[in-house]
C-alpha cells in the first residue's frame, strides 16, 4: 500500500463563478473529497484553500498538476503534512 500524507494546495487565481466547480472536478475525477474548503474573493481575485486528509504520491502529483492548468491560475503553493496514526 503506498504511502499517504495530508496535503493542503492554496491557490491563487482570476475570480471566476467556474473556478471552484473545476476544482470539485479535478477531486471528484479522482475519488477524493476534501476534509476543508475554503475560497475568499476580493478584488477580482479568488484564493482557495483545499486540505486533504491522506493522499498518495501520484494522486497528489495528478491533482497538483491538474491545479496547475486552471485558467487564471496566478500561485500554487502545496504544503505536505505527516498523517497522525491513531493511538
């Protein structure tokens, strides 16, 4: 089983009414649903912040990528984070 870690992308982009529905796309193309969302709009621009609870390196890598081709993307920053193991 590969190995898994929490992944949280935060992007910057043209304020668009299709922007987030191409983000659910993107997730739901790969079966994952996020654990946070969020999306500020301010002066024309849309920031959105999408955490994932565990994601493996090649359904991150995909998802980064695919991110990485929305029209109007301005920034991607994507952050890595240890997954707690239950005690």
């Amino acid at each position: 089983m590969p190995e898994c870690q929490a992944v949280t992308f935060e992007l910057t982009a043209e304020a668009s009414s299709c922007l987030l529905p191409r983000i659910s796309q993107i997730l739901a193309r790969r079966d994952v649903t996020p654990h946070e969302l969020r999306a500020r709009c301010a002066q024309g621009r849309m920031t959105v912040r999408l955490a994932c609870a565990a994601l493996d390196a090649n359904t991150r890598q995909t998802i980064e990528g695919n991110l990485r081709q929305l029209i109007g993307l301005h920034r991607l920053e994507t952050q890595l984070h240890p997954v707690r193991q239950a005690a």
